[in-house]
C-alpha cells in the first residue's frame, strides 16, 4: 500500500522547500502508518517539482532515532526536480578554446526567442512552440571588436534543421547556404548560423573569428577520461534481468542532465583534453550490497528493468539506472555520481536497509532528449567505488 499526498508550496527556497516535503511526508506517515511507502508530489503553477518516495522503514529510523534528519533528507532528496547550475551555459564553453588570446565574457541563460530577436533574425513563433534554452555571450577580441556568440539546444537534429531551413525560407535573399550544417546571413556584421547536431550556433563579429569560434565548436576536445580503481574482487557482468515480483520498496531519483550539487564529486577525473574519452566499465564487486545494477529506458509491470543496454539514441528522453540491493545493513548509503564527457553532472543518495530494489533516472529537465556524450554512472556503497558503467547518447 501506498499513501500519496500533493501540496502547493508556499516558498520558492529549495532549503525551506525541502523542509515542507519532510513535513508533509511525516503527516502522511502519520495518517496512514499501515503503507509501505509515502509519495509527495509538489507542485507549483500546475507542474510537479518531482513525485518524493520513501519508504515507511525511513520515516520509521527517522522516528526511531536510528538515522539523523539529514539522512533522513539525504534518502529522498534529489528526487525533487534540480535547478540547473550550468546548463545551457557550457553548450558555449567550446568557443574559449578557439584562441588563447580570446577574452570570453560569462554567458547569460536565454530561450531561443531571445537568441533570435538579439541577432535580428525572424523570431519564427511557430517553430518554437515550446521555447528551447539558450545561452548568449560576447568574445573580446585582441583587435578590440568584439564576436557575438550564442547556442540554442533544440533537442535532436531534426528541429535544428527545421528552424535553419526556416530561417533561410524567410530570410531570402539574405541568406546563403554554404552546406548543410551552415548558413551565412548578410548584415552590417557578417552573421553564421551552424548547426552540430541538434545545436544551433549563431556567431556574429569578424568573419575570421567567427569561423575559428565555428572550428571550436565543431571540433570540441574531448573531457577528461575517468579512471576509478575499485576495491575488493571483481564479480562479472551486471545481471540484465531483475527479480520476479514487487519490490519491497522502491525510490526514484530524477537528476538533470548538466546539474550540479555542492560537495565532493568523489572519484577521480583524470586525463588530458584532446585524449579520447573513454570510461572504463567497472562490474560490480562481488562482496557489494548491490547485486544488480542495470541500465535501461523502463520498467515493466513486474518491476523488471526494459530497453537494457549502453547505447542509446538521439531520441532517449531519459536512461534509468535499475538497482537490487541484498541484504544491506542498517541505513546504507548508495551514492549514484552521473557524469558526462568526464564532467561531474549529479549526485542521486540512497539510505537503504535489507533487500530492496529501486530506480534511478537521468533526464534533461529544460529538453525533450538527453544531449549527445559519452556517460557514466559510478555506484558507490559508503564511500567504496563498488562499480562504474559508461554508456553512450548518440
């Protein structure tokens, strides 16, 4: 049985926020003290910030003093939806890389609409039914003009090319296609829009210039690799099928994609820009409370995972990491560390006890479709690296 309960938050403060979920999470364990698990679900102008489960055993430790309320928090807070840190700033981090002389100013969060009127080009309202994040900054030059630069992430290849083909409709003469990923527009300073993937980058400022920021983009450096050794014997493969049945308690964690959260990564991130990444697997060891760590894109109705592999395609809207957890001890703590392309996205934390089995998800919460990279998931008990599992957005 399960006890579920939504509310309107009277704060926009994720501190306080988060102080209101325990709240109502306690009341509703409270009423109903006989469920398995209690699900909150707040909500703000008509959408829910994320669906908070916890298990009754939790809210049980809690009372009973065997856990602090900071664990108490720990076990279910990353499930609210995640404020982005950086996204979709870093989509222009690439053009700092283009000249060591180049002076780039912070970038601004934007929408594609913004990005378009800033540039004077066709605003396009019926193609931006939904908005698509952006970024703008501008790129002191050591000439002293300056380079205009700005990103819009539509999503998958297909709305970038429907917003550049577009583009050149109503632009007209104004506009010349160089191939298919670019488009030149004629205006007091020359103007590109190139497309990488389902990115729309738009640079204005010395044709020069704008063509070095366009290599920088196009040929990004690969992140650092990461390299984590794991300790104790080494078991085989990750099992790609779950257990018959319900599971005795379930936890979902929703991070997103280029989010952040304070503290330590854990783990090392090593190697050079430039070098290949690739993200070693690491199976699960065997001595592990972990037994089962799987990646897939669902669950089906027996709780079994679905859509297993590593390799997803453009129109992956999210990849869920499946776990089975056998005889932990009291209070255990799973820590789930995302990365891509060798940088730190999000932290998931799971306090667990016994047997237990739950899921895990990674999505972009301002796009439709995961960003294209090369991704990894570390899996840590206590503090122990105890597997890593790379897998791939294409």
């Amino acid at each position: 049985d399960v006890a579920c309960i939504a509310f309107l938050p009277t704060t926009d403060d994720r501190d306080l926020l988060e102080g209101q979920v325990a709240l109502a999470v306690l009341t509703a364990a409270t009423a109903a003290p006989w469920v398995e698990s209690v699900i909150v679900s707040p909500h703000i102008a008509g959408f829910p910030l994320g669906n908070v489960q916890v298990p009754m055993s939790t809210v049980r430790n809690l009372v009973n003093g065997t856990i602090s309320f900071q664990q108490f928090l720990n076990a279910w807070r990353t499930q609210l939806m995640p404020m982005p840190l950086e996204y979709p700033q870093d989509l222009l981090a690439p053009v700092a890389t283009a000249d060591k002389d180049w002076q780039s100013q912070p970038a601004e969060e934007s929408d594609g609409l913004q990005v378009l009127a800033g540039f004077e080009l066709p605003e396009l309202h019926d193609q931006f039914m939904d908005n698509y994040p952006a970024a703008m900054a501008e790129v002191k030059l050591p000439s002293g003009e300056s380079l205009k630069v700005a990103a819009i992430d539509c999503g998958d290849d297909e709305a970038a090319a429907g917003i550049m083909n577009a583009l050149e409709q109503e632009l007209g003469s104004e506009a010349s296609r160089v191939d298919r990923q670019q488009l030149q527009v004629a205006a007091d300073k020359p103007l590109t829009i190139h497309r990488v993937g389902g990115i729309l980058y738009i640079t204005q400022g010395p044709a020069q210039a704008s063509q070095a920021a366009i290599q920088a983009v196009e040929h990004q450096p690969q992140a650092a690799t990461i390299v984590s050794t794991p300790s104790g014997p080494s078991a085989g493969a990750p099992v790609t099928q779950g257990g018959q049945g319900q599971p005795s308690s379930s936890t979902t964690g929703q991070p997103t994609a280029g989010a952040a959260t304070q503290g330590s990564t854990g783990g090392q991130v090593q190697g050079q820009a430039g070098a290949p990444a690739q993200m070693t697997k690491l199976a699960l060891v065997s001595d592990s409370v972990v037994k089962q760590a799987v990646l897939c894109q669902g669950i089906d109705r027996r709780s079994n995972p679905t859509g297993v592999g590593d390799q997803f395609g453009p129109q992956a809207r999210k990849v869920m990491l499946f776990l089975a957890v056998e005889g932990a001890p009291p209070n255990t703590e799973i820590t789930l560390e995302w990365y891509r392309d060798g940088k730190f996205l999000y932290r998931n934390i799971f306090v667990v006890t016994e047997d237990q089995r739950f899921v895990a998800s990674l999505y972009s919460e301002r796009s439709p479709y995961l960003r294209p990279g090369n991704y990894a998931v570390q899996i840590r008990e206590g503090e122990r690296l105890v597997a890593q599992l790379p897998f791939t957005v294409k």
